[in-house]
C-alpha cells in the first residue's frame, strides 16, 4: 500500500499518522479512522478544548485558566 506520503506498507501492516489516524494496509487497500475521541458533553461557553498530537487525545479545559479541567458527559470518535 502506498500512503498520501509516498511511503510503502505491507499488506497487514497497520500505523499511526502524524495526524492521529490508525490506518491498515489490505489487498483491498489503505483503510484509516481516528486513534482519538473528540468530547462533546461539555459547557461550550466555559470550556475548550485542546488537541495533543503526541498523545493523541484531547482535553477540557477552562477557557480562562488551563489548569482547571472540565467534566464532559459524551465523547465521539
């Protein structure tokens, strides 16, 4: 399998991209979806959200100071 960055996959084997996707090479080709949940049950006018792509995860946090986090109720992914 050839990826979007022009770099050979063996059939069966899977990896992580810079952008947080667990992709699989098959005879079939390139399969890929998300190695993170988004949160969706939060205050929005309180809290955002921030992105870590060493972790692949996200965390909620209150707009006004960082260190405090915020309960979320729902997650996607």
């Amino acid at each position: 399998c050839l990826d979007s960055k022009k770099e050979l996959h063996e059939f069966g084997s899977k990896w992580r991209t810079d952008d947080c996707f667990d992709c699989y090479c098959t005879k079939d080709g390139i399969d890929c979806c998300t190695a993170f949940v988004r949160p969706v049950g939060y205050d929005e006018e309180k809290c955002v959200n921030i992105f870590n792509k060493e972790t692949c995860t996200y965390k909620t946090v209150e707009k006004d100071d960082h260190s405090k986090e915020c309960p979320v109720h729902e997650w996607v992914g």
